[in-house]
C-alpha cells in the first residue's frame, strides 16, 4: 500500500537520499543537510500547531511504500508565500504604442518583476522515485495535498500555486538566466539556484533590475522558453491542469517555467471529496483504489487503497485502517472520481 504521512525528524537521511536524487533543479527539495532538517522541523511544528508565525504553516508529506517501509516521493505545502520573505515573479503583460503620425502600431511584451502571490499556498516539493512511476502512484501523491486543503481550508489562502520548472539544457544551465539574470548575479545558474533554495531570494531584490524588461530585446533562446515548462515537468502540469489550474502569465525569475495557479474551493479533488464514517473494517476489493483520509492534525494521512461506499458511510480494510491510525467509527475524506 502506498501511504502520505507528514514528516518526521527521523526521516532525514532518507529525505536528504530523495533530494539528491532529484537534482539541484528541484528547489522546494535542496540537497542541503542543514535545510533540510529546517524543513522538517518546521513541518513537525506545523503539524503540532506550533509554526514559525502567524499563518506562516508548512507542511512536507512523504510517501511510503507500506510493504517496503522506504520513503519513496515527497510533497508539500506552504500555507502562506511571501509573509516573511518576498515570493518574486516575473509577470507577462502587453503594451502597445502607437503613432497615427507615422502609421505605426507597436505591440510588445514585458516582463515586470511583481509580487502579486504574497500570501498564496504554495504547492511544491513533489518528487517520486523513477520506478514508482506507475499504476497512478504519482497522480496519488500530487492529489494527496488537494485532501489537506480540503480538510482544513482555514489554515490555507483562496489561491494556490504550483512553481513548474522552466527548460534547461543538458548541462542543466538555463537558457532564460543565461541571457538575463546572470548580467546581474555574476554566477552560474546552479549557484544562483542553490542560493535561492537554501537562503531565500533577497539577493533577488538587492542585484535585479526594478525596471520593465522588453520580451523583444533579450535573446531569441530566452524568448522562446518564457513559460514553457521542463520537458520532465510536463506531466505534473498535465496534473495540474487536470485538477484546475492555469497559467496566468507568471514565471519564475531565473528558468522562466510557468506558474500554475487555481482557485482552492473549485480546484477538483476539493470540490469532489466526500466526508464519511466507517462503518466497518473488513475485507474490500484492492482493485481499484482510491484517497481516504482522516480528518485533522497533527497526523493528517492519506491512503491509496480500495473502500466500499455504502448508505451510512465506508467499508476499509484492516491494513488500511492500521495505516490511517484509525478505528471503526471514525471520520474520513475519501476521493473516488
């Protein structure tokens, strides 16, 4: 059985082993020891109500492979961008100018560094080992998070969004900060990249130019990727389309891959999730399986195994019910689309 937990101070070794087999690219997910355990700390603080401020709750969920007991993927969410340090993005508008004098129409495309997502949830962090791949384990793990919203929509804003990695060569430099950023950084982009994962972006602010950028006037290679997405990242946009999300016209600073954005009541799984008690723990078909899970804090867990829907609520099996820490009678989410 495939199962998201939150995660625990315990995890770390196999979270770092996860991280490092994603790649600097990932930066919700740093290679870094010290960030990391941050990370984890903070979630286990999150959990248990106590974050770092006021709406300033993050949340890291691992997926285990109940079988195996291995950590294999990670997700996440951040309840509230921006509060504490800026969340910057480049935003893409049209200005068109004209002159009647001379019979000319000029239509342009500018890139305006903005800050338009402070206080959005964040979904991030969502990595799967290559082999788990497989049998809607990946769409499991994305999906999960959509529960949580879901459960507790008090803790997160009316928007959230998804930060999709922007094309990169195949020495992993990106076309887009090659032409831009770097001007100004006078770094690598993996440098640059690893900074802003394990320090935060207020170098952003301090060496960026504050000035509108003309899409025209840059490099033909670093127009042509503004909001298209890493080729090995479409899938999780394919995901997040499916459920209701869309490009507005925001990208990332340094790859310029596109930000996904959607409105939390109607994004899918939230709007067609059930609440439900169950009613028994018995034996249940396994082959089709669905979401459940339970209902509050500080051990929010989903499940992807098969239930049997009745009048009065749902059937579980035992190990599904072991694995939720729960009991006959208890309240669940459960998500069967």
């Amino acid at each position: 059985m495939m199962l998201v937990r939150p995660v625990t101070l315990s995890d770390h070794d196999e979270i770092l082993a996860l991280a490092k087999e994603a790649g600097i690219g990932m930066t919700s997910l740093p290679p870094d020891t010290a960030v990391l355990h941050r990370k984890i700390e903070r979630s286990v603080n999150s959990c248990n109500g106590k974050p770092e401020g006021k709406h300033e709750d993050a949340f890291l969920f691992v997926l285990v492979d109940t079988d195996t007991k291995k950590l294999v993927g990670t997700s996440g969410i951040v309840a509230h961008v921006g509060l504490k340090h800026p969340f910057y993005s480049y935003k893409l508008s049209t200005i068109v100018q004209a002159s009647s004098e001379l019979d000319v129409y000029s239509y342009q495309r500018v890139l305006h560094m903005v800050n338009d997502y402070t206080g959005a949830t964040e979904i991030g962090s969502l990595f799967l080992l290559p082999q788990y791949r497989r049998d809607g384990i990946g769409k499991f793990l994305s999906r999960s998070r959509y529960m949580m919203l879901a459960e507790l929509p008090e803790l997160f804003s009316d928007i959230v969004i998804s930060e999709i990695r922007g094309v990169q060569d195949e020495k992993g430099d990106s076309p887009f900060y090659n032409t831009l950023a770097q001007e100004f950084f006078q770094m690598e982009f993996k440098r640059a990249d690893f900074i802003h994962a394990t320090q935060g972006g207020q170098f952003i602010s301090d060496l960026m130019p504050k000035y509108p950028i003309y899409v025209n006037l840059l490099d033909e290679r670093a127009r042509e990727v503004i909001g298209v997405p890493l080729e090995a990242s479409r899938p999780a946009m394919n995901l997040l389309e499916k459920e209701g999300f869309r490009f507005q016209g925001y990208i990332d600073v340094f790859d310029a891959g596109p930000t996904m954005q959607g409105e939390r009541a109607f994004l899918r799984t939230v709007r067609k999730s059930r609440r439900a008690e169950v009613v028994e723990i018995a034996e249940v078909s396994q082959n089709d399986r669905f979401m459940v899970s339970t209902t509050s804090l500080p051990d929010f867990r989903v499940a992807y195994a098969g239930f049997e829907k009745r009048r009065d609520g749902i059937v579980i099996n035992a190990e599904t019910a072991d694995a939720l820490g729960i009991q006959k009678g208890a309240q669940v989410r459960y998500f069967d689309q």
